[in-house]
C-alpha cells in the first residue's frame, strides 16, 4: 500500500468504512512506522477524542487452575511459584477501591483464577460488589470471573456491575495449540451472553505467544466482529514453569505496528495497555502516539505492573484529558 493509499483509507475509516482483511494485511508491509503511528493516532483522535480510560484490577483469587493455559502461571499444571488463595478479605478489596477512586482511576475489576466458579463463589462476590458500590461508589466496576452463565452475569448486573471482561486470549487459528481444557467458543459463548445481559464487554489478547502478525490480525477482526469496544493487548511475560517461559521478546517495531493495526482494525475502541508493561516501557510513549487511548493501571495480576501515579503523568504528558 502507497502513501496515497493509505491516506484515502484512513479517510474512508473515518467516514464509517470498516478496514478489510486484505488491506490490513497491507499495513504489515507499510516501511514508514512513523507515518503509519500517526495515521492511527488521526483515527483515534478523530473518533475517539483525547479521553484516555483507566481501569484497574485485583486478583481476586488466585492459583490452583485446573486449565492448561500455557501462557498462565496460575495453573496447576505448571510448576511457578505464583501465590495460592481462595479469596482476598473484604476489607482489603474495599481499601484498594477507595484509593483508585481517589486517584482518579475510571473502573475497577475483580479478577479470579480458574475456568469457572460455583455458585457459592459467584454469591460471595455479589456480596462484594455491592459493598463496593457502596464504599466507592466513583469507580464503575468490571468482573473477570471465568465462563459463567447468563443467570450469574445477570446477578453481576443487579449487584452493579456493568463490564465484563473475558480474553479471547488469541488468534481462533492458534488458540488450540496454547489450550486444551477449553475452547475459544467458550469464550465467544461467555462474551454474547454477557452482552445479552446488557454487559458491555472487555476482551482481548496476548501477543508473543508464537502467533504470526497475521494471526494477530485474525484476532482483531474476530473482536470486531464480537463488537468488542475495550481491547486489552497485553505483552507475554514467559513465566519461569510455564511451556512458553523460553518465547522470543517481541521487537519494539512489531509491538508497535500490532497496536498499530489493532486501532485501523477496530476505530472505536479503546485500545488499552495491559499485562507485560515492564517489557515494552520503553516505548510506552511513542503507542500513545500510534493510536492508544486506554490502559491497565497498577499491579497486573501475578506481574508488577505500573505505578498509577506515573500513568497519570505520561498519559497527561501525552495530551489526554482524564477526567
């Protein structure tokens, strides 16, 4: 694809003309990053505005999965040193809450380990949330609780929250090979009964788990086409025990152009920084640049994350408002 090319695509992308697969392909091989950074960022500016979203999370419950993600330090199958517990007290979950709301995060999610939880499981942390509202109630709140049903993803919406978060993970061509124990449909499944329910939906994936930047660009049209509005990329961090713990890093250029492609790929969305943010915080900056609009803020589940304080001033730095 030429310059001139590109140009008229983006001006077709903003005028409500949805990118094909064909010509995404073409960004791969587009030579000048820069120029292609910022055609994105024209498209995030243009349709999303200067607004960056900040959500965070708590790993809720953690270890003891009985899956065999094999990106994921919380399996069972795996030998990690990753912590093991039921569930974190209230008062702590409630702590945390009250502190991002005053530092001016957006929303909060509580994050537990394994495929599914029982019905005493959901029942507690409905509890949860409700206190949640209650104790901070600025903050708006996400669940990230596995492949439940309809009926639990309901009781979520009455507790109050009004997100739901649940990863496709990867490309539908490559998940097969990174998990066993269940499908990508399962997800899809989680994913449309949430938005039936009146859940508006976070998903995403990891890249550098093996996948090809074509695989990456299934996986943006397979959340397209979910109408997913919240894409979450995260890094792979290889996990000490975990079969991919010997994963090549990905290159600065292929991270870069990934977001790059995800933000032509999916216009409205916020595409968010996620998990393995200590493994591209060098180039933080220039994806604010290239299309951004959103992240994770804090401590990343089983991996240190960043200090929402920092967040704050590079993404202000950075021209967003946050408000």
């Amino acid at each position: 694809m030429k310059k001139e090319a590109l140009k008229r695509k983006v001006d077709e992308i903003i005028n409500g003309q949805m990118i094909q697969v064909e010509e995404a392909l073409e960004l791969v091989k587009y030579e000048n990053l820069h120029e292609l950074s910022a055609y994105a960022n024209t498209i995030r500016e243009t349709l999303c505005g200067n607004h960056f979203d900040l959500c965070s999370i708590t790993n809720a419950r953690s270890g003891l999965c009985g899956e065999d993600c094999k990106w994921c330090s919380q399996s069972i199958h795996f030998n990690t040193k990753v912590p093991q517990y039921e569930f974190i007290p209230l008062e702590q979950v409630v702590k945390e809450a009250k502190t991002l709301e005053q530092q001016g995060v957006h929303r909060h999610s509580l994050v537990t380990s394994g495929k599914a939880l029982n019905k005493s499981n959901i029942k507690h942390l409905i509890g949860t949330y409700k206190v949640l509202k209650r104790e901070a109630p600025k903050l708006k709140y996400c669940a990230s609780l596995g492949l439940i049903d309809k009926t639990a993803l309901q009781s979520l919406v009455e507790a109050g929250v009004d997100h739901y978060h649940c990863n496709l993970e990867t490309a539908p061509s490559h998940f097969h090979t990174l998990c066993s124990s269940h499908t990508i449909e399962d997800k899809k499944r989680t994913i449309q009964a949430a938005q039936e329910v009146g859940l508006k939906v976070c998903s995403g994936g990891i890249i550098g788990m093996g996948e090809t930047m074509e695989q990456r660009i299934e996986m943006a049209f397979a959340l397209r086409e979910l109408g997913i509005k919240s894409i979450p990329i995260n890094i792979l961090m290889p996990i000490e025990g975990t079969p991919l713990e010997g994963c090549k890093p990905l290159t600065d250029e292929e991270v870069i152009r990934t977001f790059i492609i995800f933000r032509f790929i999916n216009p409205n969305a916020n595409i968010r920084l996620a998990g393995g943010r200590c493994e591209i915080k060098h180039v933080e900056e220039r994806l604010l640049a290239a299309g951004v609009n959103a992240s994770i803020v804090g401590d990343l589940l089983t991996t240190m994350g960043s200090s929402v304080d920092e967040d704050l001033k590079m993404v202000q730095s950075a021209g967003f408002n946050i408000k």
